[in-house]
C-alpha cells in the first residue's frame, strides 16, 4: 500500500506564493530547508516509524513521549501531531502556533544517527529558533521535512514503513520541495 505523505498545492496555495523571493518559493508545501546541504540520494528510501503525538497539547514533545527503543541509525523518523488537520496550511497561526520537539528529543534523535525528521506542521521548532534548530539537524547529517500529510492514514495501518523522498534538484534556494510517499 502506497500513501502520499506531500501536501498538494492547490492553485490557491500557489497564488498565496507569488509574492515571495525566488529563493523562498522553495519553502512552499511539503520540504525540507536545504540549510546549504545536499541531500543524499540514499536518503531516498529510508525505514521509518511514525509516532502519534496528536494527544500532547500546551507543551513540548519530550523524549518520553514516544519509544525511543524504535528509533534506529539512518531512518526516517516523522511525527504525527494532527495539527495541518487542525490548522488548515497558511491558516493564520499554522506557521506560529503549532507543535514543538522539545531540544532533549531533537538531541537525542540527533544522537541516533536517524537520517530525516518528518512532521506535520511548519517545523519542529518555531521563531527564532526555528533555522538554527534545522542548521544543526542539517549539520549532523539530519533533514527536517515540513508539512507532511496522511500521517493518521498511515498510523491506521502502521507505524512503520518505507519512506520514499524525492526532493526537486533545484540549485541556490534554501527550501527543497519534496515528494514524500510512505509503503506499507
């Protein structure tokens, strides 16, 4: 069973790109901040799991949230929080008051050698820490993809699988849009 896992841009959501810098326009739907870093083409498929979260509200998800003894070297590790079902894309606050990884996870995650960090709303960390906190994932070998979907979909059936990413191969912007398909 193949389910897709990339958020589809309607031509509303393109419209609402127009106005921004060329080297944002990578930055739409589902992708991941490149953080001048390129993405291996070995990262392409990756095992997964996935972690439904969608219960943890007014705080950070720590690393006692989920079963860490699941997360292994070079896997793609995604986080169902419910929230782009909640909060439609480019809602106002969808890319301010969404989910967090508390710094322990991202630590620990980091720690484990996981090669992708997936999740449903605008980033693992908001504000200002938001590129920082992607640097560092990017330093360590890391890519966050941003704004997935169907994740409930895929935790119906199960909560691990085979990730399938294909970022587009664009040169000099910051934002790499990418297909992501979860097989069951």
């Amino acid at each position: 069973m193949l389910i897709d896992l990339t958020l589809p841009i309607t031509p509303e959501i393109a419209a609402s790109a127009k106005d921004l810098p060329a080297n944002l326009a990578g930055h739409l739907g589902t992708h991941f901040d490149s953080m001048d870093k390129a993405f291996p083409l070995e990262y392409t498929s990756l095992d997964a799991t996935v972690f439904d979260v969608s219960h943890i509200k007014d705080r950070e998800i720590l690393p006692s949230d989920i079963d860490l003894s699941k997360v292994h070297p070079n896997m793609f590790v995604a986080f169902y929080t419910g929230f782009i079902n909640q909060v439609p894309y480019a809602a106002k606050g969808y890319f301010t008051y969404h989910p967090v990884l508390s710094n322990e996870l991202i630590e620990e995650l980091l720690s484990r050698q996981i090669s992708i960090i997936g999740i449903d709303c605008a980033s693992i960390r908001t504000g200002k820490e938001h590129t920082p906190t992607d640097q560092k994932c990017a330093d360590s070998g890391v890519f966050v993809v941003e704004n997935l979907v169907n994740l409930g979909k895929v935790i119906a059936q199960s909560t691990t699988f085979v990730a399938h990413t294909y970022p587009m191969h664009l040169l000099g912007v910051t934002g790499l849009p990418c297909r992501v398909i979860a097989k069951i």
